[in-house]
C-alpha cells in the first residue's frame, strides 16, 4: 500500500472516531446542546493530528498514536453500550451513561495491566543435529525509554534468574529511538543484570535507526551485552548467533551471507522484523526469533498484522525450520495493551 493512501486511511479513521466521541460524550453527559465544545475538540484534536505529521517536536507521532488508542477504546465501549441501549430501551438509559465512562476506564486499566504485567510463554521443539538439551529466552522491544525503565529491566532479570537460559536473546527495538533517557537512569547497569549460561546477545530494531543508530548501539554495548550487527559468532562451541540489523537499515546483507560454511552446530538467527520468514526457510538454519509486530498491541490491529506478515506471532515450522515471533516485552507509545500480553519466550530444545 502506497504510504500517501495509509496517511489518507488514518486521518480519515480518526475524524470518524472523533465524531463518535463527540456524539457518545453529548448523550452521557445529557446536552442537547454541544456545538461550541464539539468544535474546539476538533480544533485541538486535529491541531495535534497536524502537529505530529510535521514531527513538530520528538515523540508527537507516539502522542497521536495515543489519543488515537484511547478515542478507539472509548469507541469500542461506545458500541456495546449503543447494542445494549437498543435491546433494553430508555429505562436503562440512566444506567447505561454510567457505564460508558466505567467500561471506558475499565479497559484502560487492563490494557496497562497487560502493558507493565509480563507472562512467560513455553515452546519445546527439536532440531535434527546431535545437541544436548538447551534452553533459549527471547525477549524482544523492550522499547527502554520515559515509559519502560529500571523497574521493568529488573523484574526481567529476576525472570531471567528463575528460568535460567542458556543463552539470552534480544531481538531488537531494546531502546526506544533516543538513548537520552537510558543513559540519564544509568539503565545499562540494570539490563547488564541479564545473565545466561552462554551469554546474552542482541541485535538492532527499526527504533534504533529511528534515533541515532551508532549512540543507540553504543548505548546498548555499555551493558555488556553481545551487539551483532549483520554478523555471528560461535557461542562455547555449542551454537552459532546470527544478528542482523532491522530491514530499515540499508545495503543490509542477505542472510545467506551471514551464514558459516560449517553448519553441524544449531544456528539461532535474530532478525527484528519477521519480514523474510520465507526466504529464511529455504536456507540452513534452525531457529529465528524475531519481534516487532507486539501482536497488534491493541486489538483489532492484531488482524493488520496477521494481513502483512507470514507470522505475525506465535511459532510455526517451516521447512524443518523453527520461527518465533513475540509480542515483546514493553511497549510503544501508550502503555496499554488489549489482546496482546508483554511476554518473554522460552524455548527449550531437544
């Protein structure tokens, strides 16, 4: 789709939202009247809108894609209660404008639950070559920044300290576009807690490349974390790490070219973007970890994604070749998340 006509589709989608609001805030506050109030929530509602398409200043795309979740999530509510209005009548109708606020709040309660309450999720697979038993932890788009910080880092490495995996794998968007923040909490120090058998390894995410690519990677390498950049490396003698920059990045190498003539060992392949899933099957390798989707992070843009990638969460073999994708651990731009979980993976393998 071309980028014009998606801009098109979402202004358009938020003038329909913003009317929707418009009209559900009028019935639940009563007024028959709301022309002046309706008028400056358009002005200032799309006075942000224009604000952040010129990227008037850092982070007003992430202030949009906010007011935009919760003008959706007060839509959604809006809806069910429209449903119940025409099934029970005007005798509820008292009731019924109470609970419009209520399930409002409600659902952003538990998106930030979802948001800042992280689960683990247990895969077992096998891959055809004589290896003891190893066990892979993948946690992807921490999106470390103003939102995800010190708390989250430390509950992470507590997870990581009860699971513990022999190897650590952070596929990308582990900082969220600027390292200002990061380096101003001295977060480094925290996310150096990660510990594994075999070491932790990372790769870059298109939000890396979105702030400074070089500062973010040297931002991220003050941890002691492995950084691979289009480039792998034996670990212990046990298995070859791939990492590869986000797509976003240019003159990136094909996979193939990253991978070692000597292929006897299990080859673990980070790549951001789950954008060449089906080239990556063709070739030699076992496991590719991948992030960036967040499973939609709120519902329905789960179904978006499901449209624009070949996996756009979970795990699927193909090929004899393993590929995950996780929702990741943090978040972007507004902490909620609504049929989508912040989550780490452990993969155990046989």
């Amino acid at each position: 789709m071309p980028r014009w006509i998606f801009i098109l589709l979402v202004v358009l989608f938020y003038q329909i939202l913003l009317w929707g609001v418009t009209y559900s805030l009028r019935w639940v506050l009563g007024l028959n009247s709301f022309k002046w109030q309706t008028l400056t929530l358009f002005i200032l509602a799309n006075g942000l809108l224009v604000i952040a398409m010129m990227r008037i200043y850092h982070g007003s795309i992430a202030v949009f894609a906010s007011i935009l979740a919760l003008l959706w999530i007060w839509t959604i509510v809006a809806l069910v209660i429209a449903i119940l209005w025409l099934i029970l009548g005007h005798k509820a109708e008292v009731t019924l404008r109470i609970l419009l606020p209520v399930g409002f709040l409600g659902l952003v309660l538990w998106g930030w639950f979802n948001a800042y309450s992280p689960v683990v999720r247990y895969f077992n697979i096998h891959i055809d070559k004589p290896v003891s038993p190893f066990k892979v932890m993948v946690a992807s788009d921490l999106h470390l920044g103003k939102q995800v910080g010190i708390k989250a880092l430390d509950k992470l490495a507590a997870l990581a300290e009860r699971e513990k995996p022999d190897i650590i794998l952070l596929p990308g968007d582990i900082i969220n576009d600027t390292a200002a923040p990061y380096l101003a909490k001295n977060m480094f120090t925290h996310l150096g807690k990660l510990k594994a058998t075999h070491g932790v390894y990372a790769t870059l995410g298109n939000h890396e490349f979105y702030g400074n690519a070089k500062e973010n990677a040297d931002a991220i390498r003050l941890s002691g974390i492995k950084l691979l950049r289009n480039e792998s490396v034996e670990v212990s003698k046990k298995f070859i790490v791939i990492g590869r920059d986000d797509d976003h990045a240019e003159h990136r190498p094909p996979l193939e070219k990253l991978i070692p003539k000597n292929t006897q060992l299990p080859i673990l392949v980070m790549d951001h973007r789950p954008t060449e899933i089906e080239e990556a099957s063709h070739l030699p390798i076992d496991i590719q970890v991948s992030g960036h989707t967040h499973k939609g992070q709120i519902f329905p843009a789960n179904f978006i994604t499901k449209l624009v990638y070949l996996l756009d969460y979970g795990y699927k073999n193909i090929n004899d070749r393993h590929f995950f994708v996780t929702s990741g651990y943090g978040f972007w731009g507004i902490p909620l998340r609504l049929g989508s979980r912040a989550e780490i993976f452990i993969i155990n393998v046989n």
